[in-house]
C-alpha cells in the first residue's frame, strides 16, 4: 500500500466516521434507551437526546480512521499474491480485512462507547462525570467493560456488511459498464448496513446490556449467552431485537452516509 493510499484511507475513514456518528447521535441514544435494563422511559425517554455526544465526537474520527487503514492494508496484503488473490476469494480478503479492522477500532471505541451509553442512560450527568466515575469505580478496565462483546457483535455485522457492500459495488459497475460514482456506493453501503444490521441485533442487546450493567452483578461480567438467556427469559424475541429499527435506520443511513463520504474523500485524495 502506497503512502499516499495509506493518508488517503486514514483521512477519509476519520471524516466518514464524525459525519455518520454525530448526524445520527439522537437515533443512536433512542436505540440505547430501548434496550436498557431500566427501559426506556427511565433511562430518559426524549429528554436529553445528545447526552453522551463529547465522547461520541472524541472517539469517532481515530475509530473510523483506525478500521479503514487496516481495512485497505489487509486487502491490498491478501490481495497482492498467494491463496486469496483471484477473483473468486475476494469475498474471504474482505471479510478478513474487515474482522482485522474491527477488533482494532474496537480499541479505541470501546472506552467511548462505554462513556457514551452510560451517559445516554443517565442524562442527569456528565459525560466528564460518568468518565470519572467509571475510573474511580473500576480503573481502566471499567472503560473496557464489554470489549468481547463488542468484537463479537461488530466482527460478525462486518463479515455480513463489507463482502455485501464490496459485491453490490462489483455487481452495479458491471451492469452499467464503468465504476461507481459515490452516491451509488453510498446506496450499496445502505442496503448492505442495513441488512447485517438487522442480522446482528441480539448481539447489540447484550453488548448494551453488559456495558450498562451495576459492577459487580452478573451481567457486567461479559457472559453473553447468559446476558441473551436472561433477556428471552424475561421479554422473549421481542427483547432479543429490541431498538432492531432504529438500529437499521442509524446503519443504514449510517452506511449511506460513511461508505459514500469515505469513497468520495479517498477518491478526491487520490
């Protein structure tokens, strides 16, 4: 990968990341709200729909910017000679190339998103309040309060997500005869954001469910079939995809939005 490919990837993931996530923050803290422990109106209903955004606007640029440099890196790697390099195996490059990147943005994610929902589920406090006293309760740990479940919910949406997203793009070109223009690589990453989406909302339940949860009681320690047993247990299928609407609204016009702003700023780049 060359280096001007490396910047490119970098500065367009990172501004792809802060349009998506600041433009949608509302949808994302009505979702969170759905699925909390308390419910939704205790957890704040409407009120203060941008609690949580400082820690949403700090995290979202080094996250994205983070996943599409691994992203490209591990494509162009793969992609360069050996067992993954015909055609035929790209769907296999992408979805390595996109679980790598995953569990390396999920580094910098997580911290901001443990902050982010706790604040969204108590917007009485501050995102510096909730930030100190996750510190002070649980040390460093605390801010990686549901790293496993995390990776366990955005590796599987990206194995959906990205060999999707990169075989509508394939599929498009080849039909009208020359590449994409950004707008309809945007349209691919909705359709494509959505599906996996939807796919994949039980396991954003329980990722919600164990980053909300007292320090302490049994479902801050991160067992997820525990965590998906107790929530069908209680509120049955319904439960299981809790906030599954506004979750595909926020991938989807997430996916429109990041996928069609990175392909646009890279291309401009490049």
């Amino acid at each position: 990968m060359e280096r001007r490919e490396f910047v490119a990837s970098l500065v367009a993931g990172g501004c792809a990341g802060m349009c998506v996530d600041l433009t949608l923050f509302p949808l994302d803290t009505v979702k969170t709200r759905l699925q909390s422990q308390q419910g939704f109106y205790k957890a704040g209903g409407f009120r203060g729909i941008y609690a949580g955004v400082p820690s949403a606007a700090v995290g979202s640029f080094p996250n994205a910017a983070a996943f599409f440099v691994t992203y490209e890196c591990t494509k162009s790697l793969l992609g360069a000679g050996g067992v993954l390099s015909p055609p035929h195996m790209a769907p296999v490059t992408h979805m390595l190339a996109a679980s790598l990147g995953e569990i390396v943005a999920c580094l910098i994610r997580v911290p901001t998103e443990v902050v982010k929902q706790r604040t969204q589920a108590s917007p009485s406090s501050t995102t510096y309040n909730i930030l100190l006293a996750t510190l002070r309760e649980e040390g460093v740990r605390g801010l990686y309060r549901g790293f496993g479940s995390t990776v366990l919910r955005e590796v599987p949406f990206s194995l959906v997500q990205f060999p999707l997203w990169e075989y509508l793009k394939t599929l498009w070109s080849r039909r009208q005869g020359h590449t994409l223009y950004s707008w309809q690589a945007a349209v691919c990453g909705a359709f494509a954001g959505a599906v996996a989406a939807f796919v994949t909302t039980p396991l954003d339940v329980a990722k919600t469910r164990i980053m909300l949860a007292k320090a302490g009681s049994t479902a801050a320690s991160g067992n997820i079939p525990l965590v998906l047993y107790d929530v069908w247990k209680s509120r049955g299928l319904t439960g299981l995809f809790a906030g599954s609407i506004p979750r595909m609204t926020f991938i989807s016009v997430g996916g429109f939005i990041f996928l069609g702003a990175y392909e646009k700023v890279r291309r401009t780049l490049l």
